[in-house]
C-alpha cells in the first residue's frame, strides 16, 4: 500500500514539531516498517524545496509561498502537481489529511481521500466560543464533501465535528493516536522523581490552561509547602505582540518565584527524562481532540492530571488511572492536585493502570492494524 499524508507538521531538524507532526512522524515509520511505501508531501517553512527519501518513506517540502492572499491558491497547485507526479512514479492508494486538507484538491479516480479529524476550524470555534470564519468554513465543507472516509482521533472530535459538518454517510471510525513506547517506556518506580513536583509541557498559552494552573499553586503550596512546577513549552504571543510568557510570569505570586520556572522549548527526545523526574504531569486544556501528552506521559506510568473536556474522560478514569480536573475551575485544579498529592502512596498503583489504559488505547501495532484494516475497507468498500 502507498500512502501519502498532506502536513506541512511533520518534523524537522531545528522545529519542534506539534502533536499532528510528532503522531505522522511515528505511524509514517510504524507504516514503513510493516512494509508499505509512504509519502509526506506539504510547504516548507522556508522558500527551499526539500525533497529526501529514507527507504519507503518520502518527504517533500516545497517552497513556502511568500504572496499573502494567494498562498492558497499557490499551495492547492504544488499538492496537485506533485500527487499527480507521485502517483505516476508509484501509484497511490490513499491519500490523507486533515479537516482542510481537500478543498482545493483535483480527485484522481484511483486514489481515495481519507480525512483524519485532528481538530478543524468549526471544532475549534465550538470550543473557543468564537465565530465560524466563512472562509474556513467553506473550505471545511468543500474539503469533507471530496472525502471517501474519515477517521477520529477521539469520540468527542467525532460527534462534536458532526454537529457542524456532514459525513456525507461515508465510512467514518475512531482510531486513536499512537505512543512511541520504546521512547516513552514504562517504569513501576522513578527514584529521580522530586516529591511534589508537577511538570507541564505544551504551548505556553491561555487555552492550554498554564495560567489556571499558575493561579492554582497558592492554595497547594499552602497544603503541600515544598511543591514546585515545572513548565516547559514554546511561546505563544498576544495578538499585538506581547508575550504570554512575560504575562505568566507576572502572575507567579512573589513567594512562589523560586517554586515556579518557565523554560525554554525542549525537543520531543527530552520529554521523556522530564515526564522521569516529576511525581505529577499536569495537562489541564481547555480543549483537545485527543492530545500526545497525557497518553504519552501515561505510558511511562506516570502520574497525570488531565483535563476533564472533550476526550478527557474517554483517556483517564478520575482516581483510577490519573485524575480529572475543569481547567475552567481554578478551585477544580487545586482539588485534583492536592488529592492526588493526598494519596501518592497509591501512586505505583495508579501508575500501572495509567499503563496498562495507554497499552490498550494506543499501541502502536494495535492502532496501526486498525488504520491499515479502515484503508482497505474504503479501498475494496
């Protein structure tokens, strides 16, 4: 089988990639490495065309379009050309991407389009409690009416997605991300870990929740006195410029400098050793269609505090495998932290079963034999 994913997400040396380009990253070799041919195709994030094959994975990164306006226009005729090239050398059998991903593409009646539910533009703004931009909602619908299936990243993505956007009665699953887990390896016990540390690791912005999170440590440092937070994460800017990360620092009370530390970006390699060394991985969003973190952190048999939104609930039980908190609650944040904290002799226990959920959810040749069995279902469908 020959799979070609459209993303301009997919990792490169010197970018730390987000959550769709660190999951490509592993399912394009999880791909190859069961034997089938896979093709990444999306912009560069400079005027360089790029174009690099590693045995039966390709990628190619064509120059960044610099015309704003049209860049549409110009990015719809590169992915065209280049499918139709690509397609010639060796056939395509599927062709993948995300909400968007399709509006502006021409079919070629050999290939079918699958659509992958990453979080669009009216998930988001359901969410986010935003207008829908006629612009991107018009293209959202273009691009699902061109789709021959669609997979979910969660459940919660799926029925919140259909509340906006037909599926048009085309074949449509939930298949869940898959866990690196030989990178993020599972222990029953973490001697680096510092009692009543918290890390956190994401965009460094209001939606994922970091502010809450920074107001919540007063009345935890008031029952546990020695906790720290650890906070990892590129920035993210206002819309006239300022920093996100200058506004959070101005928020740590005085008496928790010392306790909180913002740090720069760390690559995907380091996460691990820093997931290692806290007894708590907090991830409180506002919003996710599934996210890497937690079920990363999980996998390792860590200890997660995770959001209790969208697919919150369908990746943790509260107090069985991790704990739940309403990042829209600060008091909410407070309680699962310091309950957590209560019971840390539990913490083997939880961490096993955190584990074992990651095991069963988000394997890697679990979720692959799925992807590969949906592919072939829309194929001979």
């Amino acid at each position: 089988m020959h799979i070609c994913f459209l993303s301009h997400e997919y990792p490169k040396a010197g970018l730390n990639p987000g959550g769709v380009g660190v999951f490509l990253f592993t399912f394009s070799h999880a791909l190859t490495e069961a034997g089938h041919r896979v093709t990444i195709l999306g912009a560069n994030d400079s005027d360089k065309t790029e174009d690099e094959t590693q045995g039966n994975l390709r990628i190619i990164r064509f120059a960044k379009p610099a015309m704003p306006g049209m860049n549409w226009r110009i990015i719809a005729g590169k992915l065209n050309g280049y499918l139709r090239q690509i397609n010639e050398l060796h056939p395509l059998d599927i062709v993948e991407g995300s909400e968007l991903a399709l509006a502006f593409l021409k079919k070629l009646p050999t290939i079918k389009y699958i659509i992958r539910l990453h979080g669009g533009h009216h998930f988001f703004s359901e969410s986010e409690n935003r207008a829908i931009n006629r612009w991107k909602g018009f293209q959202e619908k273009r691009s699902f009416k061109k789709a021959d299936g669609f997979i979910a990243v969660s459940d919660y993505v799926r029925t919140h997605t259909a509340k906006y956007l037909s599926y048009h009665g085309k074949p449509l699953d939930t298949i869940r991300y898959m866990i690196d887990q030989k990178r993020f390896t599972y222990k029953e016990t973490y001697p680096e870990a510092k009692d009543f540390s918290l890390v956190f690791a994401g965009t460094i912005c209001e939606k994922k929740g970091v502010g809450n999170l920074v107001d919540a440590m007063v009345k935890v440092a008031q029952a546990f006195p020695q906790v720290t937070l650890d906070i990892y994460g590129k920035e993210w800017f206002f819309p006239n410029g300022d920093s996100y990360t200058d506004h959070l620092l101005s928020r740590i009370p005085s008496e928790l400098k010392s306790q909180i530390t913002i740090h720069p970006p760390v690559s995907h390699e380091q996460i691990p050793g820093i997931y290692g060394k806290a007894a708590i991985c907090i991830f409180p969003s506002f919003m996710e269609t599934q996210g890497l973190v937690a079920p990363e952190a999980m996998s390792m048999g860590k200890i997660v505090v995770f959001t209790d939104k969208g697919p919150g609930p369908e990746t943790i039980t509260d107090g069985v495998d991790g704990f739940l908190c309403d990042p829209l609650d600060v008091s909410s944040i407070e309680r699962s932290i310091i309950a957590a904290f209560e019971g840390k002799d539990q913490f083997r226990e939880i961490g096993k079963k955190a584990f074992e959920k990651a095991q069963s959810m988000f394997n890697v040749s679990k979720v692959l034999d799925r992807n590969i069995a949906f592919y072939n279902s829309v194929i001979n469908g």
